[in-house]
C-alpha cells in the first residue's frame, strides 16, 4: 500500500470519526456562525450532503487541526511562563454548542483567541488588502465569547499562513459592536428551528456557496 493511500485512509477515518460524534449532538455549531443559515438548519437536521468532501479537502482539514493544536500550545507556553492561566474547552447553552482555541488569563486581563491556518493565496490576499477578519470569524468568537464567564477583555482572530507558520493578520473584534448582530443571527436560525421551518439561505457571497457541501442541492445556491 502506497504513502498516499494510508494517508487519505486514516484522514477519511479521521473524518467518519468527527462526524459521527457531531452527529450525536443535536446542536447548532459554533463555528458555523455567521454563515448561511439555510446550511446551518440543513447540519443540524442532518441532512446528507449532496456534494461529498474531496480527499485533498480531507487532508487540508486534518492539516489544520493539527496545527491548531500546535499553535494552542505554543501561544499557551509564551503565557505560561509568564504567569498566566491557559483556558480551554467547550462551550455549549440549549441550542449551541463549540469549542474555543485559546483563552488565556494575564494579570493584565484576559485574551481569547481564535486561530484560522491559510493557503499561500488565501495568505497574500488578506495581507495585501484584509482589513478585518471575516465577518464569520467575527461572529464566531463573538459567541464563544458571550458564553464565557467572565468575558474576555480582548477578543483576536489570528491567519496564520499554514505553510511558513507566518502570522498574516491579527486582528482584534468588538464585541459591543457586534453582540447585536450576532445575537440576531442566532435567534433567526433558532427560530426557525423551534418552528421547524426552513430559514432563507443567506450565503455570504458565492465562495460560501462555492465551498457547501449542500450546493448540488440547493435551489438557492449560487451555481
């Protein structure tokens, strides 16, 4: 068996491992927020996907969660050794639920951070003209971080080029700016759900519909 196969068949293990965990829980996910709501309603319900993740996605996948964990614990041992408190661990109310990167509790005030890998491309682009983290990302540590108690003083999203470890953009999120917005979003979709009534798709531009695994099956997706 060559390198490949053994590769591709442990992500796809991997893969089928992650999904029938999430399959068990009957919960929005987190960090699907901002994104279409039409996508998130479908995930919950556990709606097959029409339109299968590619083996060389797998593997990208798996590559970032793996160096997810890895930057985890270098940002944990930077603060460690200066006196500070690593946090981590899952977050979850009635109809939520996700797990935050790292949050990390100074003398000075707590950070929590939400770390994002990204090809060479994607990297150029954001350091040429990212201005402020995805609207998504803004939305998903927003919610993390309306659950945590006490809230973090700084909220961050960091793009960290997979390739060389560089980190492309840091950016810092308002949570009193966007706490409306977000929590808006949320009662919409769980709305809906409570209702049992499939919310409007609202993709945010054609990549997301580019990229969901709904889209050979979805009349409002952006062919």
């Amino acid at each position: 068996m060559d390198l490949m196969t053994i590769i591709d068949a442990y992500v796809a293990e991997r893969q089928a491992h992650d999904t029938a965990e999430r399959s068990q829980v009957d919960k929005f996910r987190m960090s699907d927020a901002g994104k279409c709501r039409l996508m998130r309603y479908w995930k919950r319900q556990g709606k097959p996907a029409s339109a299968p993740i590619s083996p060389e996605a797998l593997r990208q996948m798996q590559a970032g969660l793996i160096l997810h964990d890895f930057l985890g614990q270098v940002i944990a041992a930077h603060f460690l050794t200066n006196g500070a408190t690593r946090l981590e661990g899952e977050l979850q109310d009635e109809h939520r639920i996700g797990h935050y990167d790292v949050w990390v509790q100074t003398v000075n005030g707590s950070i929590l951070y939400d770390l994002k890998t990204v090809k060479g491309k994607e990297a150029n682009y954001l350091e040429k003209y990212g201005k402020e983290a995805k609207r998504q990302h803004q939305y998903q540590i927003v919610s993390y971080a309306s659950l945590l108690d006490p809230r973090p003083d700084e909220l961050r999203v960091a793009y960290i080029d997979r390739e060389t470890l560089r980190v492309v953009q840091e950016y810092q999120v308002c949570f009193n700016l966007l706490i409306q917005e977000v929590h808006a979003d949320w009662d919409i979709l769980i709305g809906a759900w409570n209702a049992q009534v499939e919310p409007d798709a609202n993709p945010d531009d054609t990549w997301e519909c580019k990229f969901c695994a709904y889209r050979d099956s979805c009349p409002s997706c952006v062919k």
